[in-house]
C-alpha cells in the first residue's frame, strides 16, 4: 500500500512516507563537526512544555469546571467567571467524561495555574486561560492528511479482505456509504474487485477518525463502478464518470453489512407457519441489536406491533413509495416523525413470527409490494452543466492518480 500527500483538492502524486508531526517529541538541531547537537525545547498545545509543572487526568462522569479547578486553588468566584467569559466560544457544559485534560501550573513557590488544556476530540482542544484576562481559545493538534490506496480482490468478506491488503477495515464501511444507493454489500461475491484511494488523519503519526474515499474503482458482479468525489457547491458527493450521482432515491439495504436470508418469493415456504406463503418483502440477517436505517427520506406512518410483524416500524417516503421494517427488538422513532435517509429507526430483532434475528424489508409501489431488488431508481442531482468542465478535469487528475499508484513500485 502506497502513501501520498494531499494538498487541497488535487492529489500529489509524489510517494511520500508517513511522518508524525506530533510537538511532543524533542528534536535535534542539526550539527557539524564543530558543535554536538542541541534539543529544542518540547512544546505542546502552543506552549512551552517544560516552562510548566503539568497534571493530567480524565474527565470523570458528573464532573464540571469547578471539579476540575477547585483543587487547583481557583475560586468558586474565579471558575464562574472563567466559564461565562469562555461561554461565547466553548460552553464548558459541553464538557464530556472519558476526555482527557492537562493543568499547566508556574513554576514558582504559589505553584499558579495558568492554563486548563481540555481535549474536546482527537484532532480538536480548547485550552483556558486561568489568569486575568481569563477566556478560551479552540486549536487544533497539528495533522498530516495522506491519501492512500488499497486494491484487491475480494476472498473472504470486504473488511477482512482490506485488512488483508494492509488497510484499515473500517474502509469497508466508507465504501459501503459511497455505494450505499448502487450496490447492496450483503451481496458481494468472491472476485468482485476493489481500487480506492481514501484520505486518512494523522495525528502524530497515529491515524484518527474513519477513513474517506476520494476515488473508487469497484467492480461488482462483473460491472465496473467508479466513483469519484466532487463538490458542486452542495456539499462533496460522488458521481460516475458521466457525472451522474451515485446517491440514489433509496438506499439497496437498510442495514449494513448483513446478508440476505430468504428474498422476494411469491411461493415461499414459511418455516413457523410450516406451510407455502408468498413472502413479499426481502430479510436481512444481522445480529440482535443492528441499527436499522431508513432508506429514503419520508414520514412514519406506523410504529407499532402486530403477533406477525413483531416491532414494526412502515414509512412514507411518497405519493409511489413505502417501506416497512418489521421484527425489531426495539423501535426509535414514532407515527409523525420526519426521517432522512440513513437515520436509524430501529434495532434488529426477531419479534412476532421469526425465528432469528433479522429485519424483514418490504417495499410498496403505488400500493403493491415488490421486490427492491430488481426496481431500478433515477440518480439525484447530476453534475450541472456550469461545472462539468471542471469535474470532467478532476476525473481525469483522479485517474492519474490511480494509475500512478497501479504503476509506481
């Protein structure tokens, strides 16, 4: 697997190697014969290190500013006024426990704290200052963002097979969103192929958060699926070579990753009933607990419980279009509730007349059920015509980009 840098929106297409960035370590100045070498001083969050004498913790659950101030020596007087001056750039209620904090204190015989450095997330912290003029400033940890490529042939499962390739598995899930409105990854077959480039967040040199896909070669079935990131003005979305979008009207599944258990029959045999009953909906079997998401935009019309259905949860997304959810452990939204696409409704389960857990997804047409699976849906908005000149370029300095990773060794 090769790394490349990212630089805006074009791709480098310079390997590189991974190099951290992180502040915490010391680093040498350069040195001749003449002169050994001489340690920079360490610096972190924006200040110098070992100026301070420095503790740390975690935010425990119910703790709040003043839990974290008062034995410091800061007053009741003091935190209520650190808290509302900072309030205007971070409400310190927004204070999660499991983050991490650091307490900078002078080194000097009142041993005065200076500076509270509270970790809002990976990449992101807020670091307060305890003396007058007290406030907040949000910064961030310095990142690297790299583009990566992983590329193979799927043996086992997609997860397991970009593990395999050397990259992180949770790029199944990425490639799953990109694909979401074309492609039902509870179908993927031995030899379906993938070529993807994705940008990663580096935060010294660890990476962060889930991986992006920038440009995708997927062949499913025997059918090539490129994908290529662009923004339009709207938002980064990813459309086809002709500059059609990939996001379709309906998502193919309402859960990931699952697998299809018994389809669309008109003439199948029921195995609790123990007899022949046309089953007019698609099952998908996941594990108890699976979040299960609507796949279009729409209102709950029901949100109920019959013997048969078990949890149930139906929506209209249309005038043409409805979709049911049945045999959930557990319901999360109610009659009347707008939903978008991708919002989970509800849970996997095996309520009503199932015998293991699963979602049964059933899918009406101007009020008759079909199978989803063979309905062919429009794409969303296109490329529009002002813009295709310059998605027409990106496609082509995307390419390159793919072929210059096929090709370098």
């Amino acid at each position: 697997m090769k790394f490349f840098w990212i630089n805006s929106w074009c791709i480098g297409l310079l390997a590189a190697v991974l190099i951290s960035c992180s502040s915490d370590q010391t680093s040498p100045l350069p040195h001749s014969d003449e002169a050994s070498s001489v340690l920079l001083p360490v610096q972190r969050f924006g200040l110098i290190w070992s100026a301070f004498e420095v503790d740390s913790g975690t935010v425990r659950s119910g703790q709040s500013l003043s839990h974290l101030l008062s034995p410091a020596g800061l007053s009741q007087a003091q935190i209520g006024e650190i808290a509302m001056t900072s309030q205007a750039d971070y409400d310190v209620r927004s204070m999660k426990s499991g983050n991490n904090w650091w307490l900078a204190f002078q080194r000097d015989s009142a041993k005065t704290p200076t500076y509270l450095i509270y970790q809002r997330n990976a990449v992101d912290y807020a670091k307060f200052q305890l003396e007058p003029p007290y406030g907040v400033v949000l910064e961030q940890l310095p990142t690297d963002t790299l583009v990566e490529r992983a590329k193979g042939v799927i043996e086992q499962a997609l997860y397991i097979d970009l593990e395999r390739v050397g990259a992180p598995s949770n790029l199944a899930l990425a490639m799953a969103s990109v694909y979401a409105w074309t492609v039902d990854f509870s179908r993927l077959q031995k030899g379906d192929a993938f070529d993807v480039l994705y940008e990663r967040t580096y935060v010294a040199g660890e990476a962060k958060g889930m991986p992006r896909v920038v440009a995708c070669h997927f062949q499913h079935r025997g059918k090539d699926l490129p994908a290529y990131r662009y923004d339009q003005g709207e938002g980064m979305d990813y459309f086809d070579e002709e500059g059609q979008s990939l996001r379709k009207a309906f998502l193919k599944a309402p859960v990931e990753f699952s697998r299809i258990s018994s389809r669309y029959n008109l003439k199948r045999f029921h195995p609790v009933l123990n007899r022949t009953k046309a089953h007019l909906g698609t099952d998908y079997a996941a594990p108890t607990g699976t979040p299960i998401v609507a796949v279009g935009d729409g209102v709950v019309s029901k949100s109920s419980f019959t013997n048969g259905n078990g949890k149930y949860v139906k929506i209209r997304h249309n005038s043409t279009y409805e979709t049911q959810y049945l045999h959930m452990s557990r319901r999360a939204v109610s009659v009347g509730e707008r939903v978008r696409q991708g919002q989970v409704i509800g849970y996997v389960g095996s309520t009503g007349l199932a015998t293991g857990p699963h979602v049964c997804f059933r899918f009406w047409k101007n009020g008759k059920q079909v199978d989803h699976l063979r309905e062919e849906f429009p794409p969303s908005t296109p490329i529009k015509e002002e813009v295709m000149a310059d998605f027409e370029k990106t496609v082509v300095e995307l390419r390159q980009a793919i072929e210059a990773h096929n090709t370098a060794r």
